[in-house]
C-alpha cells in the first residue's frame, strides 16, 4: 500500500499539471521526461510512504496496530523494481514519437525554458522556417528579425505581429482532453433542459464568451444597456407603450359597451 501511495500521488500531481489551461507542449513533454526519471530513481530505494512502512514492518506496529505476517499463499509482495519499471515504460509510450520530434524541435525553440545556456546566433531560425510551414504562417524576413530581438531580450517579451501570431498558433496544440471536456461541462451547464431551443449560432457564441470571455467582475455591462434602450428595446417583462394602448383601448370598448346594455 506505501509503494502504491507514492507512485499515485506522484501521478495525480502529474494528471492535474497537465489539465492545466496554460500549458504547452514543450512544458508537458519535460514534465513527461521528469517523472519518468523521478521512477527510474525509486527503482533503488522506493518513495516517503514506502520507506515509512518498512518502519513499520521492522517494528512491528503501525500507529500502535500490531502487524501480524499473513499467511495467506496469495499475499505476495510487489516487485517494487518492476512496478515502478512499467510506470516509467507507460509515460514513456505517451510521449512524442520519433517521427514526430521535428515539430517538437521546432516548438522548443521559441519557449526561453528550453533554450541552452550559450546558443550561435542564428539559433533556432531553421527550426523557425519549419515551424511557420506546420502552421501555416508565411515566413518572411520581418519574421526572421522578430524572432532575432525575441532572442535579444532572452525571451522576456514576444514584439512583433507575425511572431505573436505563429506563438498563438503554437498554443492551440492541445496536450490532452482537458480542454474538450471542460468545453463539454460548459456546453451543458448553457444549454439546460429549460434552455433547449437555443440555435447552434447562439449556442456558439455563449460557448465561446463563457470559455474565453472576460471574468464576470471584470465586464461593464452598462454601456451594452444603454445601447439596448437607446434602440427602443425593453426587458421581456415590459408590456411596452403599444401593448398598454391596446389594452386602454380594449377596456373603453368594454365599457361603451357595457353601457348600451
């Protein structure tokens, strides 16, 4: 149970890191990469909780609980080597392929993180070239002299429009399927069972305000208001002048009536 402990809270702090909105390829492939080292290195000696139960087991007690030897023929220790041999194999497997490692070449090269200590001038330019092709952003000498002061100011601030945009494109591949489901949550929490007549534009538009709109305390909605009554619109429960003209003219006409019999 200790060797279990250790290797599943080291893999939901792994699972939550990558379900992040802000990550990226190249910082979810290093955090990849890291936990199969921090596996490979419990191979020798196991994590905190392991440790703590072959305390336990040499004392004899845990918290004041004796421990008994089961002598049950099922009972079999894990292989704490193997075990954590087949984790490390299992996040290695979900790694980029060889066949994929160009692009992510390509990517590492505009993020500072995974920029080596001294790099050559024209560092990361033909990797640039490549990456405007995977995303289809047209390579131009503007670009090339973006990416230049980009390098310049170690990666502190991105300036100019066509680097901008190749950096966004960069940020839309998607690391896992947090993203969809947290689009999936959002979708039925806007489309309830009291709301089923939206159509897919609506329904889009929500969707899209809900997920990258601005927070609800940061919006102003007073200006969207006035614009709303300066066209003559009012909210759904105002009957407005023409209903109330109809109605008077509905109870006059009672009322004349009423008279003549």
């Amino acid at each position: 149970m200790g060797l279990m402990y250790d290797a599943l809270e080291e893999l939901t702090d792994l699972s939550e890191s990558l379900q992040a909105e802000s990550i990226n390829l190249p910082k979810a492939h290093r955090m990849i990469v890291r936990q199969v080292e921090v596996f490979s290195a419990r191979k020798s000696e196991g994590g905190v909780h392991y440790q703590m139960a072959n305390q336990a087991v040499g004392d004899g007690s845990f918290k004041g609980v004796d421990i008994v030897q089961s002598t049950s023929k099922t009972d079999k220790q894990i292989d704490r080597c193997q075990f954590y041999q087949a984790l490390a194999d299992s996040l290695r497997s979900r790694l980029m392929p060889d066949s994929e490692q160009s692009l992510t070449e390509c990517v590492n090269v505009l993020f500072r993180n995974t920029w080596p200590a001294d790099f050559p001038p024209e560092y990361g330019e033909r990797e640039l070239k490549e990456a405007c092709s995977h995303f289809l952003v047209p390579y131009s000498g503007q670009l090339k002299h973006e990416y230049r002061d980009f390098k310049d100011c170690k990666g502190v601030a991105v300036n100019g429009p066509l680097l901008t945009k190749l950096m966004f494109a960069m940020h839309t591949l998607p690391v896992s399927t947090a993203e969809c489901e947290r689009g999936f949550s959002k979708m039925n929490l806007i489309c309830s069972p009291l709301r089923t007549s939206l159509s897919v534009v609506h329904m889009s538009s929500l969707l899209f305000i809900s997920m990258v709109g601005p927070l609800l305390e940061e919006w102003n909605p007073l200006t969207y208001v006035q614009s709303w009554l300066a066209k003559g619109r009012h909210a759904s429960t105002d009957q407005g002048k023409s209903r109330t003209q109809q109605s008077s003219e509905v109870s006059e006409g009672r009322k004349a009536l009423w008279k003549c019999l």
